[in-house]
C-alpha cells in the first residue's frame, strides 16, 4: 500500500518549514487528513477560521475581494500553511482560499498547536520561529512595497500638477 | 439624441479641458464641489398646516473669491440641477474676470401656490438654516427663478439678525436697502451689449438689422428694449402664451407698456402688431435670434431650418449640444449663454463693492463699467476662438475654466 504524502515530506518547498528537522512528522500525524476535491472552498474571506491547514497534496488559489472584485493573490503547493495571520490576530480569515486540484491537507486546531507550544514540543516551536521568521520578512517587504507606492504616487502627482500649472502660465494669457 | 443640462455643460467642459491638456485628476478637482448643502425647511402655512421644503446651496468653487449665485424657488429644483447650475457659475464668474467663484441654491416649492407671508416665511427660515455658510467673503445669493428683490431683502435682514448688519451678503436687493441702480435691467442689457459687440466683430450695427427674440421676461423685454432704442427692429417676439409679429419692427416701449398692463403680464392681444403661434417665431428670417426663456428649445430640427445669422443666448443652455453642431456647419454666429447673459451676475459684482465700499454708485457708472467688462471679455473669447480654431462656446469654456485652473494652480493645493 503507497504511503499517502504527508505535509512534511513537502516541507522543503514551503518557506515556513522548510528549516523544519526530519522528525517533525509527529505532530502532524496527530491530526487527521482530509481529501479536498478540486472547486471546494477551503476557507472563506471574513470567516472565523479554528485551524491552522497544512497542505499535503495538490494546489490552492488564494483569492482576496476589493471592493466586490475577487483578486487572485497566489497559488499555493504541497508543504504550505494558511491561517498563521488568523491564529495569531484572532481575526476573520483575509482571503478566500479553493482548491485547484485535488487536495489533502491536515487540519490542526489552534487549541491543540498553542497547547504543544506551551509543552515546548520542539516541532511546534520550530513551526513557531518559521512563522515568526516569515511575518517578518513579509512585513519588511510590505514597508518597502508602501514606500514604493507612496513615492511613485506622489512622484506622479506633483508631476501632473506642475505640467498643470507650467501649461497655463506659459501658454495661456488669460 | 437629447441632452439633460448636465450632460451638455460635461460635452463643453470636456471640450475646454482637451484644448487645455488638463488631465483627468486635474478635472476632478476643477469639477468637485467645495461644499454641498441640503436643509429642510420647515413653515407653518397659512391654513396652521405645518409644511416642510428642501432647500439646497451648492457652493461649486472659491479659488477666485467668494461664491456667488441665484437663489431659486420652484417645483423642479433638485440637487443635481443646482450643482450644475453652481459650477456654470464658477465659469461664468471667471468669463467676465469678476472675482467670484460660482454657486447655486434653491428650494424645492410651489411659490405661484404660496402667499407673500409664506413666502417670507420660507425664506428667512432658509437664510437661518444657511447663515453658517453665507457671508460676503464667503458665499453670497442673488436672484433667480421665481425669486426677486423683495426676496434679497429678507435674506440680508434675517442673515443681519445673525452677524449684524450686512448688505453685502446678497445682491440684487432694492435700491433702499443698498440695492444698485440698474440691476433689474442687468442681464437684459448685458445680452445687449454681447449683441452690440458680436455684430461689431464683423463691422455691423444694430440699427436696421431685424430681431427675433423668444420670452418676453425680465431679459427679453430689457434686451428689446435696449435693442429698439439703437435702432434694431425687433420683427418678432414670444412668450409662455403666444406669438406677435411686425414685419417694420413692433414698437416696444409700447409693448413694454401693455404687458405690464396686462393682468396676466402676457403680450398676447398687443393691438399693435400681428398675433401669431409662439412655435413660429423660429421659422422667421431675421438677422439676430436672442432666445431668453427657458432651457433646450433649440433642438437639432429648429435648427436645421432657422435663418438666422446670430444667436446671442440671453437663456441659459437654450441651444442643444447637437444643434450647436449643425449651427457652426451653418456658419451661425453663436453668442454663448456663459458670456451673453453674464450682465447680472457682473451687476450684482457692482452692487457687492457699492455695498463693501459704502458708496453709491450712479446709473452712468454701472452702465460703463459693464460695457468695459463685456467689451473685455468679448475680445478674450474672440481672441481665443481665432487661436485655437474654435466655436465661441468652446472658446469662452475655455477662457472660463483657463481662469479658474491657473488660479488654482498658483494658489497650489497642498
């Protein structure tokens, strides 16, 4: 009988665990896998998710609304986490995530991952410092991305408004 | 095809904004409104029934001073009309170069169905609803449909009753409570002089060229009147009831004089001339056509079959966009509304200084400076249209909106 893949013969592709050590199988073993069929709704934009999901097999496109547009963010593979952000802000989930493909993912609760962290568990500490690893490397990109955007846009605007103002003082006698 | 006014000033401010390479972010902020207003006004009417009206103030835009536009009272009056009316205002203001910007209020009523005491009543709760945002540095009305000097009076009394004694918050207010000489007569007299000075540009006078004028209001009976004076033959006029015709001119100081006489105000049953249905009036040969009543009343088919040279607009938007176009096909002189009927608000410019300076101006005086003001702002129009290639109506959008913009931009945004 093949052996069905779990979430960390894949760790090497996802940025969270892909520094995991090789025993850390453990802990996800302790949690059931589910199959997901290509086209079910994993989590909902604005739901309360209770999990943080491990994807095993197959593909998930991350998908955001602004304003009653669906964008696709990303698509995500075998080895990647969702509900890091959620877990952690006690918010509502911040994207609507589908399966592409076939899916198998493991579900943890937050109960049951904080409960291994509070035991020190080394796997779950290890997922713990990736995540922190990867929020903040996300947030420096962020810094720099809004920067970005706030010199390009204002770049723009002073631009357009000076063409405005040279236009109508030279070439115009009102 | 057929326009609203709204969408025919956006086809001309899209025209100007073209000629002047003003981009989109630009537009939205010449097109914005500073400040839009929307107030019940609650009365007890006469009958003790309490009844409650809207009442609106769109104050378009103060890069070049205080605002300035008409108060009206009718049953049509929405908030989209008056912020189109508002920001008509703030280029008609910069067309003539007086330093205003441009406003436009009114209240959504019945006041043909109201009594002089309602109509009081109406107004200074109006006027105490508004009195925060009015002031003569600030936003200052005037008169417009269905609304009158007497109705001036209330607004600077009650706004007196605020902020003290205050004739310059309003104009257009009679001459005993620091009213101009000449008011009345303002817009008239300015489509008279646009018509003086477009005929001009071609070496043509008044004296013996024919005229049509349709509406036989305040505007219409003033510009006639000025026009028959110098010699013009007004072969045919209208109003709301019907139609008069004179082929060797009518004789208007008497018309004058029979419809202020008439207990419905009407010139239908003038003795002195032929009678005739209003529709007609646009089928006559003429040399001048001054349409001065309402909105839109020359469609694609009238003008198609007009004859005319010249139409000087004394109404506002009486020609529709795509009736401009056969106009200019046609090589008919087009005077545009946002210059020709400018004379009231450049008057009502007058009386705000009288007012600021307290000083009496003469008759002789307002009559001069408004035909140095529209002989100015003719010849920037002309100047602009022969530059550019452009119909006048463009041309004096363009001029509007130049002003406005190049204020703006000096005055900066940040």
């Amino acid at each position: 009988m093949a052996q069905h893949p779990t979430f960390f013969h894949h760790r090497q592709i996802c940025p969270l665990c892909q520094n995991l050590p090789p025993n850390s199988n453990s802990l996800c073993q302790s949690c059931p896998q589910e199959n997901i069929p290509q086209g079910k709704e994993i989590c909902r934009e604005n739901h309360k998710l209770h999990h943080l999901i491990f994807i095993c097999q197959g593909e998930v496109e991350v998908k955001k609304h602004f304003q009653n547009t669906p964008f696709s963010i990303t698509t995500l593979g075998p080895g990647s986490i969702l509900g890091e952000v959620e877990m952690w802000t006690n918010l509502t989930s911040s994207a609507t995530v589908i399966a592409k493909k076939d899916c198998k993912i493991h579900k943890m609760s937050y109960h049951f991952f904080q409960q291994k962290l509070q035991e020190q568990h080394p796997t779950a500490l290890n997922i713990f410092f990736e995540m922190v690893h990867l929020l903040a490397h996300r947030l420096k990109s962020m810094n720099e991305k809004i920067i970005s955007l706030l010199h390009t846009s204002q770049k723009g605007k002073y631009e357009e408004f000076a063409h405005f103002k040279q236009q109508l003082l030279q070439n115009w006698d009102f | 095809m057929s326009f609203s006014p709204l969408e025919a000033t956006k086809l001309y401010l899209s025209k100007a904004f073209k000629v002047l390479e003003i981009s989109p972010r630009i537009q939205k902020l010449l097109l914005t409104p500073y400040r839009e207003i929307k107030v019940e006004v609650p009365i007890e009417r006469d009958n003790g029934e309490i009844e409650i009206y809207m009442g609106y103030r769109v104050q378009h835009n103060n890069a070049r001073g205080p605002m300035k536009g008409g108060i009206r009272y009718h049953p049509e009056v929405d908030g989209e009309e008056v912020s189109n009316l508002a920001s008509l205002m703030t280029w008609k203001t910069a067309v003539v170069n007086i330093p205003f910007g441009g406003a436009k209020g009114g209240i959504t009523c019945a006041p043909r169905e109201m009594s002089e005491r309602e109509l009081e009543k109406l107004t200074r709760r109006f006027t105490e609803r508004l009195h925060i945002v009015l002031g003569p540095d600030i936003d200052i009305p005037a008169p417009d449909v269905n609304t009158n000097a007497q109705v001036m009076a209330w607004i600077m009394d009650e706004y007196s009753k605020y902020c003290g004694y205050c004739p310059p918050v309003v104009t257009g207010k009679p001459v005993a409570v620091g009213g101009i000489e000449g008011r009345e007569e303002a817009t008239g007299r300015g489509v008279f002089l646009a018509t003086k000075h477009a005929l001009a540009a071609n070496q043509e006078t008044i004296e013996n060229k024919t005229f049509l004028i349709q509406g036989f209001g305040n505007v219409g009976s003033w510009a006639a009147k000025f026009i028959h004076e110098h010699g013009g033959k007004i072969i045919a006029v209208s109003d709301a009831f019907g139609g008069l015709s004179h082929p060797q001119g009518i004789d208007i100081p008497k018309l004058i004089h029979y419809q202020n006489n008439n207990p419905n105000r009407s010139i239908v049953g003038f003795p002195e001339a032929d009678a005739m249905e209003k529709e007609k009036l646009f089928q006559l040969s003429a040399d001048v056509l001054i349409p001065a009543a309402l909105g839109g009343v020359i469609t694609k088919e009238i003008a198609q079959n007009l004859n005319v040279r010249y139409i000087i607009e004394g109404a506002n938007g009486p020609t529709l966009p795509d009736a401009d176009e056969i106009l200019f096909q046609k090589e008919v002189i087009v005077v545009p509304d946002i210059y020709a009927n400018a004379g009231g608000v450049t008057v009502s410019y007058f009386e705000w200084v009288q007012n600021i300076q307290r000083f009496a101006w003469t008759h002789q005086k307002v009559v001069q400076e408004l035909d140095r003001i529209m002989e100015k702002a003719w010849k920037k129009i002309r100047e602009i249209a022969a530059r550019k290639n452009l119909d006048l109506r463009t041309a004096a959008f363009v001029l509007g909106v130049g002003r406005v913009g190049k204020t703006v931009a000096l005055r900066g945004i940040t």
